[in-house]
C-alpha cells in the first residue's frame, strides 16, 4: 500500500463508546440524509468470522450481493492475503474483550478484484443467547475525508465569520447561532437555542420576520439583503440596522432541513446614509427658505415667511419675536441682562393647538423675565435648547403660569429658541415647539433652525431699516404737501395722497393748490419719476420752484419752461407735471401739460370725459431744459369739476392704462357727490386691494363754484 493510500496500521485506535438521548422522528427516514451521502456500509460477523448479516450499502459499496456475502467468511472474502493475519488478530481481540471496539482504515478487496480504502468502526455485539458477534460500519474513506473536510471549513467559517450566522429548524427555532450573531443581537447563543426570534430579539418586528421565514421555507425562494432597523435591549438609545438574507436549507434529496440566515451589521452605513440624508433634508429646507423667506421688504410679511418655513419641517408651533429696541428710530446699546420686551410679529402651527394661545399674538409687546429662556437666547445670542421638557421647564419657557398650562396641555415636549442676528446685532428669536412630533429637538435641529434664522434675519433687518427710511420719506413728503386746502377764489378743493406699500419705496407724487393775486389759483399734480429720499426731497424742491414761479403769474407753458430748466440741473432726476391756472374773472382755466396724465372735466348733466392737451416732455428729459410747452384753455362753469391725479391712482401692471381710463370715466359718471366722497370713491375703487402697491398716489379734485 502506498502512503497516500489512508490507511496503515498505526491508524487503528481505540475508543469508549458514547451515548446521546434524543428526539427520535418515527416513521421511514427519507432518503438523501448524510448516511446516503457516505453510503454506509453494514454488516455482522459471528465468532467464527462468518458473514451473517449483510447490507444492500455493503452491496454498493464492495459489490458483493447478500448471497455472494452470507455465510462467507469475512477475512477470506474481503482481506488482502498480505493483512489476513492482522485482521484475524483483531477479530479475536474485539471479541474477547466485552467492551470490545475499533477504529481504523484498511484496504477491502470489491468483488471485481480491485481494492478500496474504507474507514471502519468496528463494536462488540451480544444477543439475548448470549452469543456474541462483531458489528462492523464502513465507508469509503476518500468521501468520508472530502465530507470531514467540508464539515471542518464550515464550521470555521460559521465561527469565525464576522456575519452573524443561524440555522433554524422547520419550526423557526434556532438550532444554531455563532460568535458573531451573539455579538451582533447582544444575546448570547445558548438563549437562542430551541427559541423562536419573537422571545430571542424582541426589538425586532418579529411578526414581520417569521412571516418572511415562513415564506421562504415554503417556496425555496431565498431573500437576500433584507433591511431591517431596531434598538437592542443591551442598548436601547442607539438605532442598529442590520441586513438580513434566509436560505431554505435542503438535503441531497430535496428534504427541507430548516433555514439559514445570515446578518450583516450595517449601522454605520446606516447611519451615514441617515445623515447624508438629513444633510439633503438641510439644504433643501435652506434652499427652500432663500426663496420664500424675503420676498418683500415688510417687516411682518417676512416674519410670517419665516415662520412658514419652520412649520411642519422643524417644529409643530413656531413664533417669531423682534426686541421692541430694534424696532426703535433710535438704536441704543443692546443690554446684557435683565428683562426682554419683545413685538410678537408671527405665529404659526401645522395643526390647531392649544399651544398657539400660548405664544404672543402677533403685533402686541410682552416682557420677559431675565428667566425666561428666549429672554437668555437673545442676551447671550447663542440657541437654547431643552431637549426634553418638563414641567418646571414649561415655567422658564411660557410667559406666565397660564401659558404655560397650554403648552402643558398642549404635549409640548422638546423646546429650541434661535437669536435672529444681523450685522451683530440680535434683533429677536426664533421661537420652536414639538407636540405632536415625537423626534426631540437634536443638534441638526439647532444647525438648521440658526441656518434659518441667519438667513431670515439679514431679511428682517433690511425690512426694518427700509421700514425706517421709508417712514422717514413718508414724514418728509407729507410735510411738503399741503395739509389743509387754503380759501380759494371761486374754487372748492379735495385731495388725497397716498403712499405706496410697504413693499415699496416712497415716490416722488406731490399735488399743489396756490391762490394767486387777482383770484387766481393754480392746480399742480406732479410725479418725481424713481422713489426713496431722494425722490421726496426732489419733488420738495420742484414744489418749492413751482410755488415761485407761479407768484410771477406766468403764462402756464411758460412756467413749465422755466421748471424744465430746473429739473435738468438735479442729477439723473426727470418729472412730469400737470399746471392748471384758473381765474375766476374769465371762467375759464389754462392748462399745460409735461408728459402727465391727462385731466378729467366734469359737466353738470354730461359724461367725463378727458381734456384734450398736448402731451408735453416730461421735465428734465432734454438735459439742458428748453423743451416747449403750450397752453390750452378750458372754459369752466359754475358745478364745473377738474379731477388732477398722478399715474399711481389708474396703473397697474396687469391692466392696460386705457382700460384703467375707461375704468376712472365710469366711476366719475354718476350722481353728483360731495368732493371728498368723490376722492374717497376712486381710491377705494381704483386702488383698492392695491392700495399698498407699488407706487404712491395724489389725487386733486376742484369744483367751480356758484
């Protein structure tokens, strides 16, 4: 025999034997088992040596039948003449000893004349009789090698494994767990063993997981990569997610075994995929606010766009307060400590709650105790975040115990206050509440609450500084318009001036009534073309030149002449102008005109319509002054009405200006009205719901006296 050959007689040895106790499955066994796979071999001698019984296994393995085999002697039938004396002395040796047994490898000649390499297990038999006789087990030795072989990889590779591996029988118990399993459930093996998943990982849907496993013992169709997330019991405040693949496990002759499963702990990517998507989640919020937030420069509207935003992506109820002190025409140094006093400017919820009647209505002042905690936001500028509210919480959050009780009722459990700073300067907070959201508050909340609210507060301050500008232009242009219409010759005045919104800036509109030397009067409607201070204080300085002039009783185109020369010595600066000059004596009114709007004559019993005049350049367009003029001269009547009015009373952008004409003649076309019920009726019905549009509105309304 050769060296490879497996077998040598140093390879006998000796063993106890074992006993195990068991489940015993009744009823025939199917085939395609491990023994099928070996193809065991059995067969029993008597004390002589003679072959009594003989296994069909034995058949298939040396290709002798049972009658070939019974009643032969062993030794002679199956051992090599160069062994037959050590086997002999085996045989006798087994069966003299009542614990009799060996194990070993030796070559067995087949019926075909060849040789094979079988493995044995040889034991000592006794009958009822008392006879004795040797029971010997077989295999071949190259299979049983290739299965230790297969058996021993395995094993290493379920031990050693970092996946977490199980086999679980056709119940779904689980029969067998490694090291990495343990690792990864945080329970160990020998709390696995004969349980099912719903008593061994309670963290998991367990209901969800059987339910696969089932289905898969049933159809064979394995699932792979299967995500599943939970927080295990060894440690609860972490979330873990693992992927889970099951494989039917079958043996060679398709009997179903049980089922495999395998885990991967993916936690980490888990994890890093849940920030990449809260980082996404960010910049689409960011991205979202840099549109809706700012959209105009009302301070409130801004703050309403804020509050919007936060509103259900970071919070259920969300206010938004600016520091009365930012609000102030004058700045003063920003305190330190002590109490706040803040405007409420929005309040939003994303359902109804009781925590709103918690939170400052918007437009009233509250003051705050050093204590509070939007107090402390706005005097360090930092965020404060409570994570977990309590009930002693609710007292440093709420500005007295009745709120405070709302937000209680409310479910109020997490809490975030952001500054709103600008320039430096902290000009409120952002007020954050969660109820109805389980999630508290986390430090991706704060990252994003404070990117909003940097955001928005740049937003709130040029809001409050145009606000600022704006007011002061409104101051300015009203107290260069004439506040009380003085006694005029022969004339009954109304007039009207209305600024634009707050959207926008302040403009250049400016009305005039002058009462002149022999009972003359002069009618003005003009429009500064830009907005802003600098429009205002133009059109002061055009009223002013207009007021002179109009004391040398100019000829109204001459007038206009001289003004244009004016207008074109203020920088990038160009107006139009409407100049009416009534005298009583005449009963007749001249008018000239710089690029305005056309009048609209009123006579008793007849329809408005438009007085027909030469359009004119607008003052200052030629740059050097010069432009002509002309005069046209309008006969008027006792009851006779002249409506002056700038482009801000009739435009819109979304309307044609002779449709809006058209519009003005229909509303003039009516009874006969007081003047200032005939201003009030054109604004209304003109301007209406763009009252607070974008440009401003003067309105001039003159009847002829009895």
């Amino acid at each position: 025999m050769s060296p490879d050959s497996g077998w040598h007689p140093g390879s006998l040895r000796r063993f106890g034997q074992r006993g195990r106790t068991g489940r015993v499955d009744a009823g025939p066994a199917s085939p395609g088992g491990l023994l099928d796979v070996l193809t065991v071999a059995t067969f029993v001698l008597d004390e002589r040596g003679r072959i009594v019984f003989w296994s069909p296994q034995a058949e298939v393995l040396l290709g002798y039948t049972a009658q070939e085999a019974l009643g032969r002697y062993a030794a002679r039938l199956l051992v090599p003449e160069e062994h037959f004396d050590l086997v002999l002395r085996l045989f006798r040796d087994v069966m003299r000893d009542e614990r009799g047994s060996w194990e070993g490898s030796f070559p067995v000649r087949q019926r075909d004349g060849g040789t094979r390499v079988l493995e044995f297990r040889n034991m000592r038999l006794l009958d009822d009789l008392g006879d004795v006789y040797a029971l010997a087990l077989a295999t071949d030795q190259s299979t049983l090698r290739r299965v230790e072989r297969d058996l021993a990889l395995s094993v290493r590779l379920v031990e050693q494994s970092p996946i977490g591996l199980a086999v679980l029988d056709t119940e779904l118990r689980y029969v067998t767990v490694n090291p990495a399993l343990e690792r990864i459930s945080g329970v160990p093996a020998e709390q696995h063993i004969g349980r099912r998943v719903r008593e061994t990982l309670p963290f998991l849907d367990a209901a969800t997981a059987e339910s696969a496993m089932r289905r898969v013992l049933a159809t064979g169709v394995p699932l792979l990569d299967h995500y599943t997330t939970g927080r295990r019991s060894a440690d609860p405040r972490q979330e873990h997610a693992w992927s889970v693949s099951l494989h039917r496990l079958e043996d060679a002759g398709g009997r179903v075994l049980g089922l495999a499963t395998s885990v991967v702990d993916v936690t980490d990517r888990h994890l890093a995929a849940k920030e990449a998507d809260r980082a996404r989640h960010r910049l689409a919020v960011v991205a979202d606010a840099s549109v809706r937030i700012g959209t105009t420069l009302d301070l409130e509207q801004t703050a309403r766009e804020l509050a919007d935003v936060a509103v259900p992506e970071l919070a259920d109820v969300a206010a938004v307060d600016v520091l009365d002190a930012a609000l102030a025409e004058r700045r003063s140094p920003p305190a330190r400590s002590g109490a706040a006093v803040f405007r409420a400017l929005a309040v939003n919820a994303a359902y109804p709650t009781e925590a709103v009647g918690a939170a400052d209505p918007p437009g009233e002042v509250a003051r705050y105790d050093a204590d509070r905690l939007v107090t402390r936001c706005v005097r360090t500028g930092r965020p404060v975040l409570v994570t977990h509210v309590e009930e002693a919480d609710l007292r440093s959050v709420a500005r007295d115990p009745d709120a405070a009780a709302l937000l209680a009722r409310a479910g109020v459990h997490s809490y975030l206050a952001v500054p709103l700073i600008a320039r430096g300067e902290v000009l409120g907070a952002l007020d954050l509440k969660r109820a109805r959201n389980p999630l508290p508050f986390d430090a991706d909340d704060v990252a994003l609450a404070a990117e909003l609210a940097a955001r928005a507060a740049v937003c709130i301050d040029n809001a409050r500084w145009y606000e600022r500008q704006r007011n002061a232009a409104i101051t300015l242009q009203r107290s260069l318009l004439p506040q009380h219409p003085p006694h005029l010759t022969g004339l009954e005045v109304a007039s009207r001036y209305q600024p634009a919104g707050a959207a926008s800036e302040v403009g250049g509109d400016w009305f005039d009534t002058l009462p002149l030397s022999d009972g003359k009067t002069a009618l003005i409607v003009g429009d500064v073309m830009g907005s802003g201070m600098t429009a205002a204080t133009t059109m002061g300085r055009l009223r002013t030149a207009t007021q002179t002039l109009a004391e040398l009783d100019l000829d109204p185109a001459e007038l206009l002449r001289h003004l244009d020369k004016i207008t074109a010595g203020i920088d990038n600066y160009i107006a139009t102008c409407l100049y009416a000059l009534y005298d009583p004596r005449t009963a007749a009114c001249c008018v000239a005109n710089a690029g305005h709007l056309p009048p609209v004559l009123l006579r008793p019993g007849r329809p408005p319509t438009l007085v027909d005049l030469p359009s004119g350049a607008p003052l200052g367009v030629a740059g050097t002054g010069g432009v002509g003029f002309r005069s046209t001269t309008v006969p008027l009547r006792p009851g006779d009405r002249l409506v002056l009015y700038t482009d801000g009373l009739v435009e819109r952008r979304d309307v044609d200006i002779d449709v809006r004409l058209e519009t003005l003649l229909r509303l003039l076309d009516g009874p006969d009205r007081p003047l200032e019920e005939t201003c009030d009726l054109l604004l209304e019905h003109l301007r209406g719901d763009d009252a607070q549009g974008h440009d401003d509105a003067a309105l001039l309304v003159a009847r002829v006296r009895e």
